[in-house]
C-alpha cells in the first residue's frame, strides 16, 4: 500500500484537502489479487471534514486501460474516469468494518457506506482499487467497426482483405477467440485432435 494515499486527518483542513496523486496501479494492488490491465492510476477531489469524526473523499479516479483487442490482438484502450465519493469514520479498533447508513426521517438521500478508519489516517487505496477492478471492461476492441483476424490465414483484416476465397455460405468460419487462437498456434490445435 502507498504513502501517498494514506492521508492523516489532521492534514485536513477547514477548507478541506485537495488531492492530486499519480500513481502506478500495483501500489493500490493487494497481495493475491488478478492484475488489471491499467499501468497507472490518477486520484483527484478534495478530502473535507464533516465533523463528528466523519470525513468525505470526493473526486475522481482516472486511468486508461489497456490489453489486446478481443478480435484483431492490436492494443485497444479503454477510459477509466470514475466520479467517486467515500465517506470514512473513525471507529474504535474491535468495532465493525463497516456500516451502512440509511437516511430516514429528514429524507433525499441514498444510502451510503461508511468506511471504518483506525490511527487518526484515511486509505483510500482499498476504495481506489475496488473502483479499478469494478471498472475493467471484460472484453476490449480497438474499435467497434474492428474486423478481426482471418480465420484462415490470420491475417488483420482491418489492413485490407488477405486474399483467401470468401467463406462458403452455410458452414461460415466464425472469428471467436478459439479460432484466433487456433491459428496463431495450429500446433496446439493439431495436438489436441492427436489425443482425441
Ligand atoms: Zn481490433
Ligand atoms: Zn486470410
């Protein structure tokens, strides 16, 4: 976890604290977790103090990132630009992680999770990395109009056409991931149908 994003709340002022932090990804990476394909992340908003031993982050998380397109293996990028806002409250150590607050009564508002806060310093690394990982598309293009690899030949088809004859009606080869892999490893495909 990094220091950066470990902010002590008495570094908090009455106007509040404006955060601008560039970062790269692995350290708000917890041990153990799948990677993200996203280099480096930026947090910006300002911390302010509600009062009460409450204290709200609002802001935004921003990264771009970036794996090969699903059709054509080209690097396609993707826009990480999250509007977030976290609510933290000191607790004493032994009480639950968290709470939910729910607005009755005075009305209008959602309800919020209140994140727990030990030693006077809000991380807001957890919250940063949740937001990464709840962003990550599945599946990347590098453009919708992407026209993929020949399933044939494997050639990239957004370069102009390859030259193999069209597909024969009916019994089309489709370009899925499985075919793309089979022909950039045919070998695999050949030892596969061996054993079958
Ligand atoms: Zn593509
Ligand atoms: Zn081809």
């Amino acid at each position: 976890m990094t220091a950066k994003l470990h902010i002590p709340v008495l570094s908090i002022g009455d106007d509040g604290l404006n955060l601008d932090v560039r970062l790269p990804v692995a350290e708000v990476q917890p041990p153990d977790t799948d990677s993200v394909p996203l280099d480096e992340v930026r947090v910006t908003g300002c911390l302010t103090d509600l009062g009460g031993g409450e204290y709200l982050f609002r802001g935004r998380v921003r990264g771009e990132y970036a794996q090969p397109c699903d059709r054509c293996l080209e690097e396609a990028r993707a826009a990480l630009n999250s509007e977030v806002a976290w609510v933290y409250v000191e607790g004493r150590s032994g009480e639950a992680v968290s709470e939910l607050e729910s607005d009755d009564g005075d009305g209008g508002g959602a309800e919020r999770e209140k994140l727990m806060i030990t030693g006077r310093e809000i991380d807001l690394s957890p919250q940063v990395w949740e937001e990464i990982v709840l962003s990550a598309p599945l599946k990347l293009v590098c453009k919708e109009s992407c026209l993929g690899l020949c399933p044939r030949c494997g050639a990239n088809l957004n370069g102009g056409p390859c030259g193999c004859p069209p597909a024969e009606p009916g019994g089309a080869p489709q370009n899925t991931p499985l075919s793309v892999l089979a022909s950039l490893f045919p070998d695999l495909a050949d030892d596969k149908n061996r054993k079958e």
